[in-house]
C-alpha cells in the first residue's frame, strides 16, 4: 500500500478561520413592508445621525473586546450593511462607520463591502459617493416589474421598476 508524503499547510485556513465579518445593522425604511421580519422602523429618519454616532462607539467597543489574546485587532474580511434600507445613510454617515470598523478592525485592503440598497433610495450622484466611501458591492433584493406583481409592496417610494 502506497503512503502519501505531501505535506499540507494548515496555515492558511487557520488564518482564515481566525477572520471575523461584521455586520452593521440599519433599521430605517421609508415604510415597513408587511413580509419582513427584520428590526426595522418607518418614520424616525431623524434619527439616523444619533444612530450612527451611537453604532461608532459599538464599533469601537466591539472592537477591543474582539481583540486577540496578544493585543492585536482581530482580522476582518468582509464588512455588510444590512437593515432595513442601509442605503437612506448619507455617504458620509456611510464612510464614518466603516472609518470606525478600519480604527477597530484590522480590516483587508480588499475586503468585501457590502450595502443594502432599495432601488428606490438610490441616485447615480448616491453611488458614486457610496463607492468613494468604501462600498464595492450592492445587495439589491427582487422587486417586482409590475405594480400588479405584489401587491401592497411599498419598497420602492419613487416608482416602481420597469423592463423595457
């Protein structure tokens, strides 16, 4: 019987089971949707600015408490804003947060960035200042085409999609 000599380093999957994702939750929509689940709030935009100065030192706090045991930030690969409508932050509002996840978080240069978008909440002047934040992925979810396709589905406040 033959016996397999190849060694094999383990080094790169510890080190990737070593990483950790964040998760930034925004609770704001323009309406709450009858089908969702999530921890989210219609009509308190208001409050995205406190919101977010209140997620900086969460972020922050998270971060030292992730720590590893010799004092380093622990790695992060991937950063996802998840709601609720993420995309009805400001760029700036967007781009502090993951300033605070940078600061807290030894974060890869490359790493997967990713926003949840309403198709409804988004301008191309939006995107652009998203990108130039950090944003390099959107997450749109289906909507329908028509407003016959589901009705009572108020995610998209500007309009509906159309194909054409």
């Amino acid at each position: 019987m033959a016996t397999c000599t190849t060694q094999i380093s383990t080094a790169p999957v510890l080190r990737l089971l070593e990483t950790i994702s964040l998760y930034l939750h925004i609770p704001f929509c323009h309406t709450r949707c009858h089908y969702c689940d999530f921890n989210t709030y219609a009509g308190i935009l208001p409050l995205r600015e406190p919101y977010v100065q209140a997620l900086q030192i969460e972020i922050e706090q998270a971060g030292k408490l992730a720590r590893r045991p010799d004092g380093t930030a622990r790695h992060a690969r991937t950063i996802f804003f998840g709601g609720g409508t993420p995309s009805l932050l400001s760029a700036t509002q967007t781009r502090h947060l993951l300033h605070a996840c940078r600061s807290a978080f030894a974060l890869d240069e490359d790493a997967e960035v990713t926003l949840e978008a309403n198709p409804g909440t988004l301008t191309l002047e939006h995107l652009i200042e998203l990108r130039t934040a950090g944003i390099n992925r959107l997450s749109i979810g289906p909507y329908p085409f028509t407003r016959g396709d589901s009705p009572g589905c108020t995610r998209c406040p500007r309009g509906w999609l159309y194909l054409h």
